[in-house]
C-alpha cells in the first residue's frame, strides 16, 4: 500500500476546491487530512474524491506514480479540529486540480527558507509556483483577469462585439497563446526582442490605452445582454452548468496533458 513522503498535510473545508488540494497532495504521495465542520460533508467529500480519481486514472490523467487506490489511502477525513491540526502541515486552499498555478504571499516577516520550502512542496506535488514580492490587491492572477474582463465589459458596453464573438477573440486567439507563453514572452518574440518591441509598438499601444474607458459597473442592461448571450449558449440551470464545467475541466486536463508532453524550455 501507498506510503507517505511527508506529512499529514490540513485541508481546511471539504468543498470543490478543498477536495482538489487534497488529491494535489496525494498524488505526490502526502497523507492528507481533510477537515470539516459536518461529518456528511466528509463522507460525499471522500466520495466526490474516490469518482474523480477513478475517472482520472481511467482517462491516464491522474497525476503522480501511485494509483487511485493509493492516493486513495492516503486521504482521510476529520471533523475534529484538534485532532485535525496535530502534527499536520497547514495549507491555505487555493486553485483547483486541472490549474497548476499557486501564488505564494508571503509575510513581510515571514521566514525565507520558509518560503523556500512552500515553493519545494508545491513543485513536488506537481504545482508551478510563483513569488510573489510584494502583497497587492487581487495578487497577480485576478490583476490580470480583472484587467481582461473589464476591457472585455466595455467593448460589450459599447457596442464594439458581442458577448459571444468576445469570448471567441479569447478562447480561439488570445488563450491560445498564452496557454504557452506570458504576454511578457509574446512582446519579446513578436520583435527582435523587447528593447526592439517597446521601440516599435510603444507609442502605438499607449494610444490604444488611453482610449480604454472607466471601471465598468457591472450592472444594468449589460450585464443582462451578457447574461443572455451567456444563457443561449449554456443555459443557468444547475444541470447544464455542471455539464459545461465538467467538459471545461476535461479541457484543461487535456491541455495539461499536452504541456507535459511538450520539451521544456
């Protein structure tokens, strides 16, 4: 049977994303704790776990050289807290299984070989960490995404392309390229490099900029033309949506699939 590198490793909460940390840490070979507050939560939890992994193995997705049954072994569950938090490592639950990012904030305070260690433990278990310097509102990820949504809203707003042709400019340009490389890595290959890019396209890009509008509002008719297009496409109902994300999920599964199969660089 599975025999653990380390740990137990505290999961805090038996939802979606708790339970996705719990197999991250057991596919690199962690005896994992996952903690509730109600029993029953732990027993679907494990569940939950139990169908995901089985369906991954089947599917040669799952991650890491045990099998299902013994990353299977090394997940228990606890609606004790005291009893949870002994001996364990504490882990803030974070991103889901298919999306390998995990940003890591330290404190001004905090130790550096303890955040060294963090970085260690995320790469073992198959996560791709990164640094973060300096403590910023929205971290990095959702800066970005925030920026892309708000621009996103207001060509929408304005008239400039609908809901459905937007989210086609990202999903089948934009995403594609960056599924691989950064924006920063995309300005530096589109020239002789990025002194050459900045040189290029600098002036041009600040024009467009200055025409970006105010923060959206989110509200009022947009957000129900938005809502519509969205609902056309995959209505609200709790059955279509989870069937769009489990095929979002097997996306990104396949996508991740592929980055591991591609040289590194």
């Amino acid at each position: 049977m599975a025999t653990s590198a380390a740990g137990p490793v505290l999961i805090v909460g038996s939802g979606l994303i708790g339970r996705s940390w719990a197999m991250l840490f057991a596919s690199g070979g962690f005896r994992v704790k996952l903690f509730d507050i109600e029993q029953q939560q732990i027993t679907n939890a494990l569940e939950n776990i139990r169908k995901d992994m089985k369906l991954l193995e089947q599917s040669s997705s799952l991650k890491g050289s045990l099998s299902a049954e013994q990353q299977l072994f090394l997940i228990t569950g606890c609606s004790n807290i005291q009893e949870a938090v002994e001996g364990a490592i504490h882990i803030q639950v974070n991103p889901p299984y298919y999306v390998p990012l995990v940003e890591l904030v330290p404190h001004p305070e905090t130790a550096p070989a303890t955040v060294d260690r963090t970085h260690a433990l995320m790469q073992k278990i198959g996560q791709s960490p990164v640094r973060v310097l300096r403590e910023v509102d929205g971290f990095v990820l959702n800066r970005l995404q925030y920026a892309v949504i708000s621009e996103a809203w207001r060509l929408v707003q304005e008239g400039i392309v609908s809901p459905s042709d937007l989210d086609l400019v990202v999903s089948h340009g934009l995403g594609l390229r960056y599924a691989f490389i950064g924006p920063l890595e995309t300005m530096h290959l589109n020239a002789e490099g990025m002194l050459s890019y900045c040189d290029r396209y600098g002036e041009s890009m600040k024009h467009v900029l200055k025409t970006f509008g105010p923060i959206p509002e989110f509200s009022g008719a947009t957000v129900e033309k938005v809502h519509q297009a969205m609902c056309v496409k995959v209505p609200d109902d709790p059955e279509h949506l989870a069937a769009r994300r489990q095929w979002r999920d097997q996306c990104l599964m396949r996508l991740a699939k592929l980055k591991s199969q591609m040289p590194s660089q």
